[in-house]
C-alpha cells in the first residue's frame, strides 16, 4: 500500500472516530445525568468522577411513572401481536398472488404508514369521545393498528418475495394443503423476519409520543407522555427527566442491538431492488 | 415417475394443490381480514377527516359538529390564512435544510465507512444509535444541549471565551437549532441506505473506471452518484415525508417559538385542533398535509418498481 492511501485511511478513522463521538457524546451526556443529584447536574466544570445516585430512579418507581412504564409495554406488546395475526396472512397473499390492483394497494400501505399522525388523530379523538375510548389502552392499542399493520404488510411481503416458493411447492406435491404449507413450511422459514417485525412494530409503538399525548390523559398515559410531563412545572426536575428518558430508550437499545442487521434491512426495505 | 414428478412440478408452479381457483380462494381468505381491518382503522378515519374538514367544527360549540351549511369556508379560508402561509414557508425552510444536509452527510459519511476495514465495521452500529432513539429522548437531549444552565456545549463555548446565546428562544437561530437536532437525528438513516447501495456497486465499473485514468473525484461523480441516483431519490422521499410530519422535536425544543419561527404546517394543524379547538379548520389543513404525503408516497412506489405483485 501506498504511504498516500495509507495516509487516506488514517484520516479516514480520525473523521469516523471524530463523528463517533459526535453521534454518542449527546446520548451519553443523559445517562450520566440520570445518576447524578440536581446540584451536581448544575455543577460546571462537570466532574468526572461522582459517586453515582440512584436517587432518581427511585423516585420515578415511586411515582406513577411506573404504571406508565406499563401501560406502554401492554399497549405496544397487543398492538403488535394484532398486527402480526392481522398483516402476516395478508403479506403472504400479496407476495404469491397476482393481483391488478398491487399497485394501489401499495400505495394505500405506504400512505397509512406515512401519513401524519394528526391525520387519524382528529378523528379517533372525536370517535373515542362517544364510545369511551379516551384515556384506555385499548384506544391506543387500535390506532396504533394504522401504522403497525401497514409496517407488518410492507415488510413481510419483501420478505415473503424473497423466500423461494420451491419448498411450497414440494409440500404441495407431498400431498401438503395451501394452507398447511403455509403454516408448517412457509412461516418457520421466514422465522427471523417475522421475529424482526415484530420487533420493529413494538418500537414504533413504544416510540410513539403524537396519539399518547392527544389520547389519553391520566390512566393510560405511557411512559414518553410521562417523561415530558416533568417538564410542565417550574423547577424542572432533570435528574427525574434524565432517568425517565433512560428508562424508555433502554428496551429500545436492547431491541435494536438485536435486530441491527435487520434493521438497516427494515428501514431501507424496497429502496434497494434485490 | 421422474417425469410425472417433474410434470406435477410444472404444474404445482402454475398453481397450488386444487388447481388456481382454490388457491385464489386461499389468497383471498389470508388478505381479506387484513384489508377488512386496514380498511376500518385507516379509510374510514380518513373519509371523516375529510367530512369534519367541510364543517366548522369547535369543540367548545358541539351543534358545529355536522354542520355542513358552508362546506369550503375552511377550504377558503386557508387561501388567505397568513400564519397558514408563514407556516408553511417554516416547513420549506425545514425541509429543505434538512433533506439536503442529511443526503449530504449521509452520503459522506457512507464513503468513508465503505472502506474495507475492521474497526469502521464495528462502528457501523454506533450510527444506529440515534434514530432508534424514540424521538421524545432524542428532543429531551438537545433540550439539555440548548439549556444554558446544564448544557456542557454552554459551559464549553463560554470557557473558550465564545459564549453562545440561547438558541431555541432566539429568533434569528431558533429554526437552525431544530435543523441540527434533526440532522443529528436523521442522517444515520441516509447513511445507512446510501451504504447499503454502495455494497452493491459493481466493482467492475469502478476498476474501468480506474484504469481510463479516473480520480476519486471524476469516479465519484460519474460512476458513483449515477449508480446511486435511485437510492438517494427513496432516501430523500423517505426524509421528506417525515419532515414534514416533524412534532416531537419542535413541541419540546421551541413549541413552534419564538413567535411563530419555528411553526411548522404540522404543529400549526395541532396548535388549531387542540390549543383554540378548532377541529373543523385544523382538519382542512391536515387534508393539505395528506394529500402531499399521498404524491411523495406514490413517487416512492413509482421510484421502488412496486407497482407490480410479486418479484
């Protein structure tokens, strides 16, 4: 190697490295806030070295943070079996059929899954007053169907395209129903996909902050809404705000570490042909 | 026996067992409860969108509800709204700034990791990190960034004796601060597609390239960004239509302030509906709003080849 491409690459590492710490410094600056008191959160130049607090998590498993910790985990967990039962099926038939109208299909799959969420808001918000829906998990649980089960149609017939149908179709020749073959060969085939979505859909869910914030109040307030709401009062509690924030990205890192190859995948998905 | 099997085979590819009605049948069967549902869950709000948007619906006054008497007063309204308008210079700006800067970077930034190295690859998932993050943690960061009293880039900027004003409350940098955190955001994901593309990039052409005697420069921008072009087009689409629906950031940072700077469409249409209750109005705009995302959404299907099933 030439000292001219050696010297690229090794400016090339500083940049990375440089960006690297630009995308974490950010992120990290949070989590050490959680565990600090208030005084020391104000305290510049910032130390170091602290005796980490746990003080602030404690509060929150206190307060009624906890309930919207779970409020969210059900909602997010039901809408994306929901999702999955729903869209999966759907995803198959569009993969494998002909249909003439795939073209507007697709487009009214991308478009739910685009549209703004003031979009469906205003409606569900005035549906919801007159059958009770505010303020329930279930409320939450159906309008997240709007993006969850275009998400579960447009990833799992990528994939389903993907899947070669020879295998079907020796199941067929076996003497294997349509339907059979869908369930015993089709399904633990796509597996890994189908662990992916599930996946991506409970994150979105989790994510969302717009619906939550517009439809519930108290009860089925979830975590995202619950964080901000430490921010209504004079005095703001940072070290709460720091740990509650933690506290909900935290399955989110966890998930995402998990499926991070898929992710790119799910994220670009139909972008790339092949 | 060979044969039979091969001609079974042949036939099985054509259709599934029961020939090509039942297995229409079966497709029918597996699509229909997720179009019965999809359908109920989104057409259907969406057709009330539409009707509440030609009534002057107010919350606090509920005889407003289905009062069709003026069905475009809304729609004639919005022609002369000139905070509508303001808004949505507001939104051009964002969009703008954002979508390029992160095509931008993103496409930097993927050249870089797209050399053959161990450690780059490793770090690759570092840049995942941000746009994960649900968005709400993603605006309490920058919150603390832009809070003078606890920000570390406060203190920093002021013991360099550069000492930064408050950004989010100023008028002149309130919409630059908002572009930052969403290009800090979002440019993963641009990076993300554009590398993805760049594995795929043929080698040949790159060597041909090469031995005609191209520069990194000239390689570039006549293999590279050609080859690319598809894949920045979706990346774009795929950012603007999230641009415009852009609230977390802007509700926690500048709450559409100082004024109305930072307003954009979007939180202008939420201010509408749920601060002066004016649902009837906010859902002319957010028509508006739908409409767009629907033209950028069939230019992505356009652009991805998905007008067709299957392959």
């Amino acid at each position: 190697m030439s000292r001219r491409a050696r010297g690229e690459r090794a400016a090339v590492h500083i940049a990375v490295i440089l960006l690297v710490i630009v995308v974490l410094a950010p992120f990290l600056w949070l989590l050490q806030m959680s565990v600090k008191t208030q005084e020391e959160i104000f305290a510049f130049p910032p130390k170091l070295l602290f005796a980490p607090t746990f003080e602030n998590y404690r509060a929150l498993w206190d307060s009624t943070f906890r309930r919207s910790f779970a409020n969210s985990a059900a909602v997010s967990v039901t809408s994306t079996a929901l999702a999955m039962l729903l869209g999966v099926p759907g995803a198959y038939a569009l993969s494998r059929a002909r249909f003439r109208s795939a073209g507007q299909l697709s487009l009214w799959v991308l478009a739910s899954r685009m549209a703004p969420p003031i979009a469906f808001t205003i409606p569900y918000f005035l549906v919801y007053r007159h059958l009770g829906l505010l303020d329930t998990r279930t409320g939450l649980v159906v309008i997240y169907l709007t993006f969850n089960l275009s998400l579960v149609v447009w990833l799992m017939r990528s994939f389903f395209d993907a899947t070669p149908r020879l295998l079907e179709e020796a199941a067929w020749i076996d003497g294997a129903g349509l339907r059979q073959a869908f369930l015993r060969i089709v399904l633990p085939l796509a597996a890994p996909g189908l662990a992916a979505t599930a996946i991506l859909c409970f994150l979105y869910a989790w994510n969302d902050f717009f619906f939550a914030l517009i439809l519930t109040r108290t009860e089925a307030m979830t975590a995202p809404v619950a964080v901000v709401n430490f921010m209504n009062y004079e005095g703001w509690e940072w070290g709460k705000i720091a740990a509650g924030g933690t506290l909900v990205m935290l399955p989110v890192l966890v998930f995402s570490f998990l499926v991070r190859n898929f992710l790119v995948r799910g994220l670009t998905s139909g972008a790339l042909k092949g | 026996m060979s044969a039979i099997a091969s001609a079974g085979r042949a036939r099985a590819r054509a259709a599934g067992p029961g020939g090509a009605a039942l297995e229409r049948r079966f497709h029918w069967w597996c699509l229909v409860p997720t179009l019965a549902v999809l359908g109920v869950v989104t057409l259907l709000p969406t057709l009330y969108l539409l009707a509440t948007s030609l009534t002057p619906l107010n919350l606090t006054q509920p005889a407003t509800q289905w009062d069709f008497s003026r069905p475009l007063r809304n729609y004639a309204f919005l022609l002369s709204d000139g905070r509508l308008h303001g808004s949505l210079w507001v939104q051009l700006k964002l969009s703008f700034w954002t979508v390029s800067l992160q095509l931008l970077l993103g496409f930097a930034v993927a050249l870089m990791l797209n050399l053959r190295s161990r450690t780059l690859e490793a770090l690759r998932t570092v840049f995942l990190i941000p746009m994960v993050l649900p968005p709400i943690v993603v605006a309490i960061i920058w919150k603390v960034l832009y809070t003078p009293d606890i920000s570390p880039v406060h203190w920093a900027t002021a013991a360099l004796g550069w000492p930064l004003p408050t950004l989010i409350t100023h008028p002149s940098y309130a919409l630059g601060a908002i572009i930052v955190a969403d290009i800090w955001e979002w440019f993963p994901f641009t990076m993300l597609m554009i590398l993805a593309g760049l594995q795929v990039l043929p080698e040949e052409q790159v060597d041909a390239a090469r031995i005609d005697g191209a520069g990194p420069w000239q390689l570039t921008v006549h293999v590279v960004l050609p080859f690319l072009r598809g894949v920045l087009l979706v990346a774009g689409l795929f950012r603007l239509i999230d641009s415009i629906k852009a609230f977390p950031l802007i509700f926690i940072l500048t709450d559409g302030g100082p004024g109305t700077v930072t307003e954009v469409t979007n939180y202008y249409s939420y201010i509408q509906a749920f601060n002066f209750s004016q649902l009837g109005y906010s859902s002319a705009i957010t028509v508006i709003l739908v409409a767009l995302t629907v033209v950028v959404s069939a230019l992505i299907v356009r652009a991805v080849g998905w007008g067709h099933s299957g392959e």
